[in-house]
C-alpha cells in the first residue's frame, strides 16, 4: 500500500509541475484552480495513507486509490482538452505576420504586460506592437484566434 501511495505522491507531484509549467506557456489564461484542488487531494490523501498505512480499513484504503486514479488520470486528460488554441507566443506570431508589425515588450507600468480580463470573464492575451514608429497594442482572443486593435485610456 505504501508503495501505491509513493507512486501517486510522485505522479501528482510531476502533474502539478506539469499543470503550471504548461498555464505559463498560455500567459496564465487557462483556469487551473479545480485541477490544482484535485491534485492537491489526491497528494494529501496519498501522504495521508503512506503514513497511516495499514491502520486505515482496507474498504477505505481502496477507495482512496480508485479516487487517486481517476482524479490522476481525468485531470491531465481534461486540461489538456480545454487549453486554448493558441499559446502566447503563437499569437504573437499570427499578429506579427498577419499585421505586417514590430513585437515589442510594454513599457507602459499603467497597461498589462501579456493579459487582460475581457467583459465576460475570460482572459485575452495583450500584444504589444510597434509599426512605423507607432505603439499598436492588440487583444487576442487565444481560444478563437481573433484579434482587434485596443487603446488603453490613462
């Protein structure tokens, strides 16, 4: 039991990493909060049975695995089906080459560096360009690809 439990310790472990090392490539925008409760579950429950161990019924013990396995395998497979199209960079390069523009870093403290909370709640990437010595900054929309120009009033 207590090899099962070093296993799930090590898998969920390797997920979380994966969880946020893959949301930084999408600027943040993805929801990771559900998927990060559920795998801290499962890394809690499995702690939790690798210190008890054979003191905890064996009814319950087995529960805890079939809940370990299905959150481990559900969490990563959903995740992925709901990342966005288009990963920061991407997008980027779509604006660049679509747009005929210069990407360049914001230097403006008062404008979001990379993404901005739209009217309904999602996130959008921000791009910041330069064309002809003039300062275009874009939303991007990273689930459908979409993008208009955007002004940002001081």
């Amino acid at each position: 039991m207590k090899k099962f439990s070093f296993i799930f310790v090590v898998i969920t472990i390797i997920e979380i990493f994966l969880l946020f090392k893959v949301n930084s490539i999408f600027a943040n925008v993805t929801h990771i909060t559900g998927y990060f409760i559920g795998l801290s579950v499962v890394l809690t429950l499995s702690i939790f049975v690798m210190v008890k161990g054979e003191s905890i019924k064996k009814k319950i013990r087995t529960r805890i695995i079939i809940i370990n396995t299905l959150t481990l395998l559900l969490a990563p497979i959903l995740f992925l089906l709901t990342l966005p199209k288009y990963t920061y960079h991407e997008a980027e390069t779509k604006v660049k080459v679509e747009k005929n523009v210069k990407i360049i870093n914001n230097q403006d403290e008062s404008i979001p560096d990379r993404t901005i909370e739209a009217p309904d709640n999602s996130k959008q990437y921000v791009i910041h360009t330069e064309k002809n010595q003039e300062i275009v900054r874009y939303i991007f929309s990273p689930y459908s690809g979409s993008y208009k120009p955007i002004t940002f009033e001081e």
